[in-house]
C-alpha cells in the first residue's frame, strides 16, 4: 500500500492514441516477452553467475569449478545443466573430461551491462 503513495495517477482520462499504438506496434510478442524473462531468471541465482564469471576467464571442468567455487560438484553439474540447457554455456569432451566455456559474447555482455548498472 505505501507503494501506490508514490505512483502518480493521470488526474483526468487523456488516451494518447498515437503513443499507444507505437508502443502496440514494437513492443514483443507475449511468447518473446516470456522467453525473455525466463532468460533473465537464469540471472537470479548467485551460484551461476559465478560460475559464469569463472567461465569469463578459461574453459573449465566440473571439479575445476567445484574446487573454485567451493561447492559439490553435484551442485555445479546442476547449474551447468540449466545454464547449457538455456544457451548460456557450451561444452565439449575431451577423453573422459567435458570442459564448459561461454557459449558466446552476448553472455559478458549481458553481465557486465548488470555489473555497470548496480555500480552507477
């Protein structure tokens, strides 16, 4: 309730049509929209970013990220589960071992845009 204090509201009933309809006609589809906010969702837990952030550096295996992050390699399997599954992170094999990088800039890029906005 103390939020709506602060919303200002319109003090009389003015539609402007042409607003509207440029917004209507760039805003995202709703399947585009949700895609995106279950993108950023990926975003919301403090144990893959620093896994990304490990990644931003070298290409790294579960036990190397394990011992780095100091957390289970169970844990860190997970999370590159859901951060492959999401195009976040690649991986390729080499003998037994899989190795995880960056699966593209648009990655750092996305994090470090965060980092400059909560460093303004």
């Amino acid at each position: 309730m103390e939020n709506e204090k602060n919303i200002e509201k319109c003090e009389y009933m003015c539609i402007h049509e042409d607003s509207i309809k440029k917004v209507k006609e760039s805003i995202p589809n709703d399947e585009t929209l949700y895609d995106l906010a279950e993108l950023f969702k990926i975003f919301g837990d403090s144990t893959r970013i620093k896994i990304l952030y490990a990644l931003f550096e070298a290409e790294l295996c579960v036990c190397d990220i394990s011992q780095l992050l100091n957390v289970s390699q169970t844990a860190v399997s997970h999370q590159l589960r859901v951060l492959k599954t999401n195009k976040l992170v690649k991986s390729r094999k080499e003998g037994k071992n899989v190795f995880y990088s960056l699966a593209d800039d648009h990655v750092c890029s996305i994090i470090n845009q965060g980092m400059e906005h909560i460093n303004e």
